[in-house]
C-alpha cells in the first residue's frame, strides 16, 4: 500500500465521520413526530419461568457436593445412590440377609478386600486369629443385637437370661470370609468396640491393579533364610523322633500371619498342632522391629535342649507396614514338653498336691472365633463345672456373679491342692466361684451357667 494511497484513505474516513448539523436536527423533528408509546408489562409466562429460573439456581447452590459420602451419581441421570458403610449399598445383596441382617436392622455394611486387614477397619476390634486370611470379606454392624441365638444356648430349667445390653459404641458384628454368599465362612462377633470405624484404609497390600508382567509378585515367603532358620528338623534335640507336624520353609504354607512378629494369636487359636503353649523365646535376637530383619526364630526349650521351634517370615509390600508369617514349624513329642507351660491342644497346665501333671483341672483360652479371647476357661470335675476368667464381662450373661481382679479370700475358702506355675485354685462349699491366688492378689473367677457353651 502507497503513502498517497494511505492519505487519501484518512480523509476520506474523517470526512465520513465528521457531523452534519442540519442532518441531525431533520432527524431529531422526524423522532418528536413519531406516536407516544407505552412501556409493556411482563407476562404472566415471562414472570413464571423468572421463578422457575430463580429456584433453579437455588436448588443447585443447596445440592450435596458429590464425593462428600452421601452417595455417588449415577450416569447420566443426576441420581444419588448410596455407598458403603450405608447398608443400603447392599440392599438385595444375599451377604446381607446371609447375616440375618436388612438395610433396617443393619447400621453399617461395607466390603474388606483382605479379611487380615480388619484391625485397619475395625481398629478397637479385639484380635481374631480366624480372620488373618487372605480372602475377601464382608462386614455388617448390626445396629441393634445379632439375630442369632444368644451365647450358651437354652437357660437352665425354671430360669431365663436377664436382657442383653450393649453400651453406646459396641456392637454385634458379621463376617463373612469368602467371595460367595453361601460358601463364605460366618462369624459373628459380640459386643465389639466400633469406634473409629472407617472403610477406606491404607493401602498396606497389593489389591488393586496386577503386577505388570516384568514386575514379579512379592513372595510371601523372603529370601534367603539365614541358616539357623533352615533344616528345623535337625535343630531339634528331641529323645525320640519329632512329631510329624508343621514343615520347613519353603514346605509350609505360611499361616497365622498377623501385623506383628508374635506366633501366640495363632498358638491360642491352634487346636491341631500339639506344641507349647508357653515358654517360647525370641533366639537369636533380631532386629525386627525396624524392619532389618525378614526372619525371626523362636524357640522351646527344656533343660537346656530344644524341643519346639517357630520361625516367622516378614515381608512389606508396596512400602507397607511390615506383615509376619509362620512360615516352618517343627516340634519333638509332647511328652517332652514342660507340661506346666500347656499346649495347644488341651492347654491343662496344672499339677495336683503331689506336684503331677493333672487334668482335673484344665484352662483354655476363649476361642477367638467366637470373640472370647479375652476369657480364660476353668473346666473342674471332669468338666462338670466352668469357671470364667472374664475382665471384660464378653460373657456376663452366662456368669453366676461377676469377676474381680482384687477381692480378699473369703473366709470359707479352701485350697484345693491345684497349682498352675505361681496360681494356686481355692474352692468354696458353695461353688458359685472359684478364687485364684498369684503373687499380685486374689482372683475370683464366676462359674457359668452352661458348662458347655457355644457360639454360632
């Protein structure tokens, strides 16, 4: 474009904006010439949909934010469903009616991916050796009381139990372990301590996405074993030949895993294996605890010589907490135990007058899976009499009287000869209770109702 044409252009564009007055003032006559006109009034339709448009945009301001755990929405239809622990995320679910429960009587629900992470869900929840698989459960909070019979079965003839309460924050609880509703494995927990009950937890495991094909599963099992976790058998120094039971690394499948490297859950819930119940060391001393060690041995010994050992295998995974396994156990035949010590499977660690083995009298650990591990069982006469070691009051309902860990001996008390270790067991005529005494003081130990109690 040239200069001269440039200029041109300039006042070609000045003189086209510049005013004409006479041109104005004709047009302002033509404005003042036009008819009057009236403002026009809304319509009733226009002032309908105004409000239409108003409470819309109401409606969104005061919508739930999804994502804040009042449901999710479902595709394209802007609908709010529920979501776990709601139990109404289940609702038809045949897990749900599995354990007696409905969307009503049920006050949470929610799924475990491994049933071992229910300490993560359930962090108050008293240990249950049962559930330390790798299977998927499922979980219902029962709002009110379990469904299922109470504890102990039927009451004696011409009596009945007293109600049943559950304090504010425990509750009966389902599991079911397995993926399928009517193959999983059920157990039902009393008076459980929900608080702090959560459902999204740590990823402390693999559980999502698969390993991609260059990348190896961690082995449950670490390697190398250091030597004195290898050849058990021959570690033994047993006056015959060992027991049949347990395995070598590598043989035996890891059981008992727990979240620390303690093999006593699964000792007091193990009634297969016979092997001590007490008296294992930690030999030799490794630095587990922080995570410096994958294997630690422990050991039974008798007069110097080792009758029983343990060896657990650690391993983390995606930078989780550290998870423990029995992975090998061996044992020489129990006759060689130090039979005050217990074992698993009668777990009778007493002695009569004349300081002999006895089975008079027995103890028991409460059985986990029905959530009594905090009980100690006292079977006397044959059996014929139980007694309830139970400072947690899981079986109150079933106990003549209460337990108290400090009580004097009374004076129509009697002492019976029995001795377990440092306990000795005094009866009295009325046989409503048993005391035991240690070097701490005197227990009293209520007798149940049922000798032969159960749970479902």
């Amino acid at each position: 474009m040239s200069d001269d044409f440039e200029d041109l252009l300039k006042r070609w564009l000045r003189d086209r904006g510049t005013t004409d007055r006479s041109t104005l003032q004709a047009l302002a006559g033509n404005v003042a010439a036009l008819p009057p006109r009236r403002r026009r009034q809304p319509s009733q339709l226009a002032a309908a949909a105004a409000v239409i448009v108003a409470l819309g945009l109401a409606a969104f301001a005061l919508a739930p934010r999804l994502g804040s755990g009042t449901g999710e929405a479902s595709p394209g239809t802007g609908d709010v469903s529920p979501v776990p622990p709601d139990p109404a995320a289940f609702a038809g679910d045949p897990r749900l009616a599995r354990c007696g429960a409905t969307v009503e009587t049920a006050m949470d629900a929610f799924e475990m991916i491994r049933a071992r992470d229910y300490r993560l869900h359930l962090p108050e929840m008293l240990l249950a050796p049962e559930l330390d698989v790798d299977g998927p459960a499922f979980v219902v909070v029962y709002r009110g009381m379990s469904p299922f019979p109470r504890l102990g079965g039927a009451p004696p003839p011409g009596q009945t139990w007293q109600p049943r309460s559950l304090e504010p924050g425990r509750h009966d609880v389902c599991v079911l372990v397995g993926a399928d509703a009517a193959s999983a494995e059920m157990t039902v927990y009393s008076d459980v301590d929900t608080s702090g009950l959560t459902v999204a937890v740590a990823p402390t495991y693999r559980s999502v996405a698969p390993p991609t094909p260059d990348i190896a599963e961690p082995s449950i099992t670490p390697e190398p074993a250091p030597a004195w976790a290898a050849n058990l058998a021959a570690q033994l120094e047993c006056d015959g030949p060992p027991q049949t039971i347990g395995g070598e690394i590598g043989v035996l499948a890891p059981v008992g895993g727990t979240g620390t490297a303690s093999p006593w859950p699964w000792l007091y819930a193990e009634d297969l294996a016979d092997l001590p119940l007490e008296g294992w060391t930690e030999d030799p001393k490794v630095p587990w605890e922080t995570g410096d060690s994958d294997y630690m041995r422990y050991v039974n010994v008798v007069d110097g010589r080792i009758k029983a050992i343990i060896v657990m295998g650690g391993h983390s995974i995606d930078g989780g907490p550290g998870h423990w396994d029995i992975v090998g156990f061996r044992a020489c035949p129990p006759d060689e135990y130090d039979q005050l010590r217990g074992r698993t499977t009668d777990d009778a660690p007493w002695t009569d007058a004349s300081g002999s083995p006895t089975t008079t009298v027995r103890t028991a650990v409460g059985n986990p899976h029905c959530g009594w591990e905090s009980t100690v069982l006292l079977f006397l006469d044959g059996d014929t009499r139980l007694y309830i070691r139970d400072p947690l009051g899981v079986l109150r309902e079933i106990e003549v009287g209460r337990f108290a860990a400090r009580i004097s001996l009374p004076r129509d008390a009697v002492a019976s000869g029995y001795m377990s270790v440092d306990r000795e067991l005094f009866t009295t005529p009325d046989k409503d209770s048993v005391y035991i005494r240690t070097p701490a003081g005197v227990e009293r130990w209520p007798r149940s109702k049922d000798p032969m109690i159960g749970c479902a």
